[in-house]
C-alpha cells in the first residue's frame, strides 16, 4: 500500500513539474544569458604563451647526445626548473621589459611543466594581453638561458620553440560557465517546485479526500459560473 502511495505522489510529482514547464524554461534562459553576458563582458580574459626548451649537452647539436649526457641533463631538470622561478630571473626580466610587476606577482602567473623521462620543459605565462605574454615567456626563456650558463658553467640549455601569439583565452570557459548556469537553474526549478508541492495543503482531487479521511467521496458539486 506504501508502495503504491509513494508512486501516485511521485507521478503527482511529475505532473506539477511537467505542468510548470515555463519556470524551468524561464530560470534556465535567466541563468544561461546571464552566465554568457558576466563571461563575455564582465570577466577579463585570460591568453597562455609557452615555449620550450631543451636541456642538452655542451655542443650546438643536440642530436649527438651520449648515454652518459643524457643522465646528467635529467639531474639538471629539476635544478633549472627552479632556477626559472627565482627571483634572481625575474628581477631581469622585469627590468629588461620594463615591467611594473613585482618578482611575486611575476612568478604568480608563470607556469613550468616537466615533460617526465625527457629533458624537455614548457616555459608558460599567462596575461590578460596575448603580446605581453609572449614577450614575458619568451624574455623569461632567454634570461633563464644565460643564468644557467652563469651558475651552471655549462651552455647546455637551448631554446626550442619560441613562444606564438596565442589567439584564443585559456580562461573562461564561456561553454562550461552557461552549461553550468543552465544546469543549477534547472535544478533552481526542481527545488522551487518540489517546495511549493510539499507547502501546498490544499486538496485537489477526491482520491486526496479519502486518503485524509478514510471515507469515500459520494458527490462532487460542480464549478460554474453564476449569473449576478
């Protein structure tokens, strides 16, 4: 019996959602347009420029690499990816592109990836400006290169790729963000519908006047409009 009453309320349920179409309509285009106007014109965005580098041997060629160069340029991976986030380059770079950044903030948005079992890193940057980022990273790169060759004593980083002027933001995600808007004002609806059935002590149907109770319906007085 339990049974059944929990599938006649669930299937009433359904009812009052199917017939409030028009709310989950409404706050799903609400939130959509609105998650698209913020993203679009209210949220700056965000362009990444990367280069890469090498870390090889000695000589300009880095085709002819030994067994022996190999194990001593993966030792010296983890130590140029650290020497890329200190302070000692970003100062130089801050003072060759004339930037009004601290070496804190510089850092913040510089990124170094480890390609793992090779000697191959990504330098990245992220700004705002697309041009200023590829002159970030790639003066990063470079700056990067002689401070090895200072500390190190060895010129054995070597500059693959220069970074390219990236055409479209890494961030926002101006897809993700409405999909994500549409999705909570739906579930938005559900809740305010599911609310307003459980509040609603109003009885609708005779099956509810029997339920409440226990005795059967014996007539229904109709709903007409009178004449005054």
């Amino acid at each position: 019996m339990n049974v059944e009453c929990q599938e006649i309320e669930l299937l009433d349920l359904m009812r009052r959602i199917a017939k409030k179409w028009w709310l989950i309509v409404i706050l799903v285009t609400i939130s959509a347009v609105t998650s698209y106007y913020v993203t679009k014109m209210r949220i700056t965005p965000i362009y990444k420029a990367t280069t890469t580098i090498f870390i090889g041997k000695e000589s300009s060629s880095i085709t002819d690499i030994s067994l022996a160069d190999l194990e001593i340029g993966n030792q010296l991976v983890t130590d140029y990816r650290e020497l890329i986030k200190t302070n000692l380059v970003a100062k130089e770079v801050i003072e060759k592109l004339a930037l009004k950044v601290t070496p804190v903030d510089l850092n913040k948005f510089l990124m170094v990836q480890t390609v793992k079992g090779s000697r191959f890193m990504h330098i990245s940057y992220k700004d705002p400006s697309p041009e200023l980022a590829v002159k970030i990273v790639d003066k990063v790169s470079e700056v990067m290169k002689e401070k090895a060759e200072t500390i190190v004593g060895a010129k054995n980083v070597h500059i693959v790729d220069y970074a390219e002027l990236p055409h479209k933001p890494v961030s926002p995600n101006l897809f993700l963000n409405v999909a994500v808007a549409a999705v909570l004002g739906f579930i938005t609806a559900i809740i305010i519908i599911v609310l307003d059935t459980m509040l609603d002590t109003a009885v609708h149907k005779e099956e509810e006047i029997e339920k409440e109770i226990g005795l059967p319906v014996l007539g229904i007085i109709p709903k007409f409009k009178g004449v005054v």
